[in-house]
C-alpha cells in the first residue's frame, strides 16, 4: 500500500530511493577465454596425434624403475643440498648483521664468489676436485699429519655434487635470511629483552616466527629452483638423477623426445606437490597478518559503531 506522498508505507520518506546495481559486463573476459580453450585444445590435439611424441614410449618408460630410481636420487640431491644451504645460510646471514667487520668481510667475500659465478661452472670444479687436490692431510701444518685422504680413490660424484649445490645456494640463502630478520622491527626485539627474554629466546619467539613470514616464500622458490638445478650435476659427473636417467635410456633407444616428456612430467609432479606444501607454509606463518578480518572482528566493530557514544559524565551524548 502506498500514498503520493509517502510513497511506500514504512520508508522514510527523506531516505533516496534504493540503487539497483547492475554488474558490468566484460564481454572481452569471455571472448579472450574462448580464445585460450580454443587455442589450448588445438595444441592438445596436435600433441596427441603427433608421432613425434612417441606416446607408446612415453607410456612405456613412465614408471621404469630406472625413472623411479633417478626420481629418489633428484629428490635425495634436492633435500640433501637445501639442509646445507639452509644451515650455512643461516650462519652466513649472522655474520653479515655481526658487529665484527672480520665476519661481515667473510661472508661478503663468499656471497660475491658464490653468486657471481655459474653453479654448472662451480660443479665442473667440484667434479675436477680429486685433480685439483689428489690427497688432503689434516695435521699441524710443516710440523705433524694425524691423518690423509686419497680424494682420487673416491667414487664420490653423489657427496661431490650435494656439496657442490649446497655451497652454491647458501649464498642465495644467506641474503633470504638477513632480508628477513632485518624485515623484524627493533622494537620486538627491545620489548622482548625488556620482558627478561634471552637472546635465544628472543630469537626463536619473537624475530624468527615474524621473520618466518617474509623467508618462507622465496625460500620456497629456491627449493624449486634446487629441484630443476640437479639436471646439471652431470658436471660433476652424476647421472643416476632423473635427467640424466631419461638422457642415458634416451641415448640407447634414440627417442629423446619421450624421454624428455617423462622427466618433465616428473618434474611437474613434484614441484606441484611442493608448492602445495609452500602454500600451507606460508599460510600458518602469516596467521595475524593478514589484513582480511574475520567474523568475531567484523561483529566486534558493528557492536562498537552501533553502541550509543557516551559523555564524559556517562551520559548518553545523543
């Protein structure tokens, strides 16, 4: 019911009229996504009826045991040389925000050395190490050797080629870890100190956890980066991991195009599940930061804005 005054019974009549939105429409979004299907299925199409693709020895090698083993050693290389690099990043970056200007020297030197350099480079050293130092002995130096190595007598490409990619990303490492403590305001760690923390308390619950927030994601990349790096420990030589598994079974049946499929798709399969667990990572770390506020905040605010504002006397100022 209405009036010709009032307009509808109920409204205020000194109220505008309600806005009926209609969205806006982006015909460009749909035409630009028919495109991309359009185009993503004529590739799929032509991938699938390729001969060159050799989809019967693709499928054949998917799951060898040779592809399997190369799979484990990718995923031992990868693990194996980011303990390191973590670890010596760690002890780098503490020295890079020392107050001893010996220490800040070191590890300067070595972050130049080791990020100006190429790692297919640093690992052809490290496979000519047994040349370069054909016997290492560990005593006083001129005076007494309590012990001697005979480096050429090793087979070691495998520990050769972790030291080699975890030297190489400790550099990396070290710059990730002191972005990331530098990103901690100074004034957690001074409330932390005044609270009676310890500086390893400080550390491990105050700095690191924020700190956590900014070093996880890249961290994140390198791991990725480090997974796709150990196809060049063939330098060293090593070529038990997965590309050079698929390279060596590639070499005896001359298909190296379907060979090349199987280790992508690996690769693919193991950086997914990676970034899933980067995705988690860096979602409990981040809890308090973001900027997203959640239903009890949203209902605390309304209930503030809403409650009468009172006076100095504890009168209601309305």
């Amino acid at each position: 019911m209405t009036t010709p005054s009032t307009g509808p019974i109920g409204l205020d009549p000194n109220e505008p009229a309600p806005i009926k939105a209609v969205p806006l429409r982006h015909p460009g979004q749909w035409i630009a996504a028919a495109i991309v299907l359009v185009l993503v299925g004529l590739f799929l199409w032509g991938a699938a009826t390729n001969k060159a693709y050799g989809w019967d020895t693709y499928a054949k090698y998917l799951f060898d045991t040779r592809i399997l083993s190369g799979v484990g050693y990718t995923l031992a290389l990868t693990i194996l040389a980011m303990i390191i690099a973590i670890v010596l990043g760690v002890l780098l970056a503490i020295m890079r925000l020392s107050p001893n200007p010996v220490l800040r020297s070191v590890a300067w030197v070595y972050l130049w050395i080791f990020r100006g350099t190429p790692v297919y480079v640093q690992l052809v050293f490290w496979g000519l190490f047994p040349s370069i130092y054909k016997r290492i002995d560990l005593g006083i130096p001129f005076v007494v050797q309590f012990a001697h190595f005979d480096i050429q007598a090793w087979n070691a490409a495998f520990l050769f080629a972790v030291i080699g990619l975890g030297l190489n990303e400790a550099a990396y490492m070290a710059e990730i870890v002191r972005a990331g403590v530098s990103s901690v305001g100074e004034g957690q760690s001074e409330a932390s100190v005044a609270l009676g923390m310890s500086w390893r308390q400080t550390m491990t619950r105050t700095v690191l956890p924020q700190a956590m927030r900014v070093i996880i994601p890249p961290t994140g990349n390198e791991l990725i980066s480090m997974l796709k790096t150990t196809s060049l420990v063939a330098a060293v030589p090593f070529s038990l991991e997965l590309y050079g598994r698929a390279r060596d079974i590639s070499g005896v049946n001359f298909q190296p195009i379907p060979l090349l499929v199987v280790a992508s798709t690996w690769y693919l399969i193991i950086t997914s599940i990676l970034m899933v667990g980067q995705f988690y990572l860096e979602r409990y770390y981040s809890k308090g930061a973001s900027r997203q506020m959640t239903a009890r905040q949203l209902k605390a605010m309304a209930a503030a804005q809403n409650a009468p504002a009172m006076t100095e006397g504890g009168e209601d100022a309305r």
